[in-house]
C-alpha cells in the first residue's frame, strides 16, 4: 500500500463513553450538542466526521474519578453560540470561555458523570 493509501485510510474518529447508566449521558449529549449540528445515528452521536458512543458498564465507577484525564474537544464555529446553549441547560463549568492565543477560543464544561467536554473555536473556523 503506498503511503498516500496509507494516509487517506482513517475516515472519522470517536469515542465510547462507558457509564453505570448510560441512558443519563445519552439524554445529555444529544441536548448539549444536537443543537449545536450534532446527529443521533442509531445508538451513537455523529459530530462532524467523528461519533461519541455510550454502553453501560458495570465495572466503571459512578462518577469519573480523573475527570481531565480524557477531554473530549468539539470543534465549533461559533463557541459564544455555544456558550449560550450550554447555559441554557445549567451545564457544570469547569473553564468558563477564554482565549487561548493564537486566535483560539476554549471552554470546558462536565458531563452528569464528571467526564470533561470542552469546545474549541479557531478564528479559522467558516
């Protein structure tokens, strides 16, 4: 295989978010980020080219117990836009919105289970 093959192979990116109950993170993914552009495809959130799912695990504690040790970054054209959704659903805020330099644009908000969700904008963003 050639290595331009080799690095047009990976099509998408994602991540299984394991829970006790499962059905409490779903409810709040699909409202945090749907109307952000979000889709629910079957039994996992698309984001862009990217999926997060959830399964229930027994075997997981309630609450995350290194909450920054995994970020799950979404990539958004307008954070501000964001923010304001994400407010309106009483979101715990663990970064408030700040810029990062570069112009970058960051926040960081927790899951009901303790699981770190941060946005990002680049002045780049369309």
């Amino acid at each position: 295989m050639s290595t331009e093959a080799v690095q047009e192979n990976v099509a998408g990116f994602g991540v299984v978010l394991g829970a006790t109950h499962p059905e409490r993170l779903i409810e709040w993914y699909r409202a945090a980020l749907e109307p952000l552009g979000a889709r629910w495809e079957g039994h996992m959130l698309a984001v862009g080219a990217s999926i997060i799912g959830f399964d229930g695990r027994d075997d997981v504690a309630e609450k995350a117990a290194e909450p920054g040790r995994h970020l799950i970054n979404v990539l958004v054209r307008d954070l501000r836009a964001a923010e304001q959704h994400l407010d309106s659903l009483g979101v715990t805020w663990v970064r408030p919105v700040e810029e990062m330099g570069d112009g970058w644009l960051i926040c960081t908000v927790a899951d009901p289970v303790g699981n770190y969700l941060q946005f990002l904008q680049s002045s780049q963003a369309d």
